[in-house]
C-alpha cells in the first residue's frame, strides 16, 4: 500500500469485498466496494491517473484529493471553497397551521448560524417564482458576523403567499452558485407542498440541467407534499431526502444538514470503472448509506470506461455494489473483471487528466470446487438484501394505496423479514406502524386499517436508508 499525502488533506481508500469463485462458464462478478474518505482542512490535487486505460496500475490505494482553503474574507471579492443556497417554500400553505411559516423561518436562522466563516450563502424564498432575500442582489454573501446577522434580520420578511415551482427554485440556485467559483456548492431545499405551478417534465429537465452542478438536500414538512417530487430532487442531485412530520423538528434538521454540508471536502468526486474487453458494467449502486441506481449516470471516461457521479465528500463512508458480466472460461482461468479508480477533475486544470484518489481491483476465478463457487460474500449478500428490502416496500405501498391487499401484505411482510435479518431495526419500526407483525421469520404480517399519514411517509421517504455490515 502506497499514499500520496500531505498535511491535514482528505485521505480516501478503496476496499473491495467479493467472491471472486465462479463455477466454469459463470459470467457474473459481484462486488461490494467501500469508500471511505478521512476529511482533513483541505489538500492539493492527488497524482493523475497514470497512462491509458490498458495499461497496469500499481496495488496500492488511499490517495490524497482535495481542494486548498481559500483565504478567508468577509466581503466580496474572496474566493470561497464553498457555498450553499437555502430554498425555503414560501407558498400560501406554508401558513396552514401558521407557526409553519415560524418554524422555517427559526430553522433558516439556525443554519445560516451554523455557516462556516469564509463559505458564500443566500436565501431564497420560494413560490411560483423565486426571490432573492439574502443578500438580494444576484451575488452571494460571505460569511461572517455581521453578514449572518443581517440575512437573520431579512428573514422577517418571509410570508406564506403564492403558489409552488420548484424547478424555478432550483434554477435560481443554480444561478447563484454559478456566480463563484467555490469548490463545492450545495443547496438546501424546504417543501410542504407539491409542485402545483409547473409540468412534471419542467422539473425533470431542470433536474437535469443541475445535475453536476451542485448537490442538494431536499426536505418535505408536514404531509401535504408528495414523496416522490422530495426523493426525486435529491436523488438527481446527489443530496439526501427526508420528512419532517412537525414543524417544530425543522430547526434540529436544518442545523444537522448544514453542519453536514460545512463538512465536505472534496468535490465532484466519480467511481471510475474499467472493464476489460469482452466484459460489460450490469449495474453500479450506491448502496450504503442509501440506496441509489447510478448505472444510468455513466459518463464514458475513455475506452471501455465510465464514471459514475458520488458528489460531495467529508470525513465519511460509502458503499457501492458492482456488478459485472465477464466472458466465459474454464476452470483454472482467473482474470481481471473490473479496475476502480476513485478520481475527481484537477482546479484549475483544464485539458489535465483526472487526479486519482483512490484504486482497488475486481477479479474472476474460475474453479470447480462448488462450496467455493456458490458461497456469497457477506457484504454482497447483505446489501443485495437492503436493496431488496427497499424495493419490497416501494412495491407494497403503492399496492396499499391501489387498494391490492394481497400484494400489500405479501410485500411489506417480505420487507419485515429482510429488516430483521439485515439488523435495520429504524425500518423494522417503521414498517411496525403500517403492519402488524405476526411472525417476523416468516414475514407474516397484517395491514392495519388505520395508519396515520405521517408514518406511511416517513416510511416511503427512509425505505432506501440501510445500514452498514455488522462485523
């Protein structure tokens, strides 16, 4: 093992957890890939990956990346290495009941008290239309006492009124955090209600406009917004999703996210996937902490390889599932399924090839000892069942609300089983408070005939948290 380093930067490292047996002519690779990044107080760009796809790289791994600070400043003028933008939902329903509006308004004060002198910030308010509150003049502030007192003070003037656009909020952002060349840009988004005032397939392209631009988590409060629109805008933007049954929860929440954004490092990160010829990519998931599909987010990287987007990383880790089909071979044969390089775009490098942060190795053996070829890792088999579990509850929701009992009840009893053979004991609660459970092995249960709304939502929302192998 080799490290490139130098003080106080992000260290990332790449494990690879698989069983690498096939029986002869098994053509499938499954691998868990976990990434795990040591935050520092910044880095210099890792070494770039070396030569063409093809050729060797050397058996090391926890390559440094990251991004220098900025010198810190007050006013404009400055160079942050980060900046953040709060969406905060200031149409009418936001004053049904009206402390609603009160709680944002607490919780928008609470994060910007928890932005990081030096980081650029604004607040958006917004409706049918997005409006500038903070600093109000298409720019961004930098963080400081006096600026954090002022944005508290414009606060005041956020009132429910208006109608709900989301992709016009998101393109506001987008506008904003277009305006510096921060390092790493994030955004945080706050709804009650449904995207009313725009065509589904607006958001969708906006969504897809903002995609790589910048990350973003969403939130929905109370139960009058729609699950999918809140999931959907986090998943596009790599950000995180969640509900907040009671208003009186969005403070906690809202300095938990921004306390969390303030700890990221390291930006535009990707999961580079070589594959040698004759072999293809199946699908690459995220798999811990959430579940999420990236196969379809491939950009082409060069021959026969692609890269997969990851976003915005702290001192944190993550787990990935890969799949790969090979070509066929006889028993004896091994060979090299997939390369991985973790690797993100050099500052200020334009033409330059990506600096690599981190590598490891998929591999195939051939063999005809069965116990050897059929035995499932523990890593894969445990994410395969967590992705499992939260398709299990997509499912026997929507077959909830379609009115299909039969298939309600033979999903959502599926998902308690896999919820407590994988240890996910928050699902497990979750799923509790939409069924009775009669036999947790055998994943007997029975739909309740009363469940309140906030607990069918929270359940969908969080269906794609999973939790990590138990050593």
């Amino acid at each position: 093992m080799a490290h490139f380093s130098t003080p106080d930067a992000p260290r990332f490292s790449v494990e690879v957890y698989q069983n690498a047996c096939l029986p002869e002519g098994g053509r499938e690779v499954n691998a868990i890939i976990t990434v795990t990044s040591s935050a520092g107080g910044g880095a210099t760009a890792g070494p770039p990956i070396p030569g063409p796809a093809h050729e060797p790289i050397p058996a090391y791994e926890g390559v440094l990346g990251g991004y220098e600070d900025a010198p810190g400043a007050s006013g404009r003028g400055c160079s942050p290495r980060a900046a953040v933008v709060i969406m905060v939902d200031c149409s009418g329903s936001m004053d049904y009941p009206a402390t609603k509006m009160r709680h944002a308004r607490d919780a928008t004060a609470a994060a910007i008290d928890t932005v990081r002198d030096g980081v650029a910030f604004s607040v958006v308010a917004g409706t049918h239309k997005a409006v500038e509150v903070f600093p109000g003049d298409g720019q961004l502030a930098i963080a400081d006492p006096l600026n954090r007192a002022r944005a508290k003070e414009a606060l005041r003037s956020l009132s429910p009124g208006g109608g709900t656009a989301i992709g016009t909020w998101l393109l506001q952002a987008d506008l904003l955090l277009g305006s510096t060349d921060a390092a790493i840009r994030h955004g945080i988004l706050l709804t009650d209600g449904r995207n009313e005032h725009e065509e589904p397939q607006r958001l969708r392209a906006v969504l897809d406009a903002c995609a790589g631009r910048f990350t973003c988590d969403a939130r929905g409060v109370g139960t009058d917004w729609e699950v999918e629109e809140v999931t959907g805008i986090a998943a596009a933007l790599l950000g995180t999703a969640d509900i907040v049954a009671d208003p009186a929860g969005l403070t906690a929440d809202f300095t938990r996210m921004m306390e969390t954004a303030m700890g990221k490092e390291v930006a535009d990160v990707s999961l580079r996937l070589w594959t040698p010829k004759g072999a293809e990519v199946a699908y690459v998931k995220q798999v811990a902490p959430t579940v999420e599909d990236l196969t379809a987010r491939r950009v082409e990287a060069g021959p026969r390889a692609g890269d997969y987007p990851t976003g915005s990383w702290g001192d944190e880790s993550r787990d990935y599932h890969l799949c790969v089909r090979v070509p066929a071979a006889e028993v004896g044969q091994e060979m090299l399924a997939a390369r991985i390089s973790l690797v993100r775009p050099v500052p200020d490098g334009v033409g330059s090839p990506p600096s690599s942060l981190a590598r490891g190795l998929v591999r195939a053996v051939w063999t005809s000892d069965l116990a050897a070829s059929t035995a499932m890792n523990p890593q894969v088999a445990h994410y395969t069942g967590q992705a499992e579990l939260a398709q299990a509850i997509k499912q026997g929701m929507n077959a909830r609300k379609s009115g299909d009992t039969e298939q309600a009840t033979a999903k959502l009893g599926r998902a308690v089983q896999l919820a407590a053979a994988s240890g996910n004991e928050d699902t497990a609660k979750l799923l509790a408070k939409v069924v009775d459970v009669l036999d947790v092995a055998a994943g007997t249960v029975r739909l309740k005939a009363k469940v309140a709304e906030a607990d069918e939502m929270t359940l969908e929302t969080r269906s794609t948290k999973t939790v990590r192998v138990k050593k």
